[in-house]
C-alpha cells in the first residue's frame, strides 16, 4: 500500500527549507596534478560566501 502523506503548515516548510539549499562542487588540484572534487549542500544565501572561500583556498 502507498504510504499516506499529508499536506500540513509543516510539510510545506519543510519542503520549501529543502528547495533553498545549493550543491556546490568544488575541484582542487592535487600535488600529482590530478584533481579531486568535493560536494557539499549550503544555503541558498550563503553560496556566493562559500564560492569566495573555495576561490581563496585555491
């Protein structure tokens, strides 16, 4: 059987916190030349912060 969902204040908020979070994928070259890639889920307002201390860390 299907499960039940229910459609509450709550359940919306929840749903609209998710939908304002980014994925950024940061790549950093190692020693060897190779790269790495690194995922991380921020905020929505703090992703142009997150970018300018992946550039500063690069």
């Amino acid at each position: 059987m299907a499960k039940k969902q229910s459609f509450g204040d709550k359940i919306l908020r929840q749903r609209a916190e998710v939908k304002k979070m980014a994925k950024l994928v940061i790549a950093e070259k190692k020693a060897n030349g190779h790269y790495s890639y690194r995922q991380k889920m921020v905020s929505a307002s703090d992703v142009q912060s997150e970018i300018a201390a992946a550039k500063a860390r690069s």
